[in-house]
C-alpha cells in the first residue's frame, strides 16, 4: 500500500473508532471511499479496522438518511460510502452510479493510491478501475 494511503487509512480508521450519532458523518463515509480504492488495489488491511470503519460507516449512512438537505453532490457522497461498505462486507458494489465514465489519466489514478485529494474522490476513481479492465492493467504496472 502506498505511503499516502496507509496514512489516510489510518486516519479515517481513528475517525470510525471514534464516530458517535450526532457527528458530522463525512470523514465515516471519505474512508468508506477509500474501501474502494483498497477494493481496486488489493490493499491488505486488518480484518479488525474493516470492522471498525464498516460498523461506524453504516450508522454515518443511517445518520445522513435522516439529514434534512439531499443534495446531487450528498446523494453522490453516499453512493460511494454505500459502495465501500459492500466492499468492506465482501460483497460486489454496485458502481455504475459513482465511477468515473472517462479513463481517468494516470496522474489521477497515481493520486488515488495515495487516497487524494480525498476518500470520496479517490473513491470514485476506483469505481472506474473497479470496472475496467484497461485501467485496471495500467495499475498493475504503475
Ligand atoms: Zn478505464
């Protein structure tokens, strides 16, 4: 795992242990993100931290079910959250919502193995690599 994402990781893991209802969900559903781009790299990580930030991601999405404004870039947020939550149980995410339709270039998907500019964006990216084959080699060689 790259440097970069290791730390953002980490991170967001302490942000799930600590998650109580009522905080801001954000940080819960950007290290949901990076569930996936650990999904498109085949990052090992603790089966333990999984735990943690899958418990604590999905109180975040019950929380935001009951938040007031749902707005296009909110509905997007968790879409990508609902994703990395699936990854995380192992299951097939459902991606077509959320990846990015263009092959992103490499430096975007340089950036999203370090988890930048943040877990919902590199996120989405690895929705895309999640999905296609091409890009999926390229960073098999980066
Ligand atoms: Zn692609």
């Amino acid at each position: 795992m790259h440097e970069g994402l290791r730390i953002a990781w980490r991170e967001a893991v302490a942000q799930a242990r600590g998650y109580v209802d009522g905080d801001d969900p954000e940080p819960v559903l950007a290290g949901l993100g990076l569930a996936l781009v650990l999904s498109a790299t085949g990052a090992q990580t603790s089966a333990e931290e999984g735990r943690a930030l899958g418990s604590a991601g999905a109180r975040a999405l019950l929380a935001g079910d009951a938040g007031a404004e749902q707005d296009e870039d909110h509905g997007w947020a968790r879409a990508i959250a609902r994703a990395g939550l699936d990854a995380l149980a192992g299951r097939p995410p459902s991606l077509e919502a959320i990846a990015d339709p263009v092959h992103p270039p490499a430096g975007r998907l340089i950036d999203m193995l370090d988890g930048r500019p943040d877990g919902l964006s590199a996120g989405a990216c690895a929705a895309h690599v999640l999905g296609c084959a091409r890009c999926a080699a390229a960073l098999a060689v980066a």
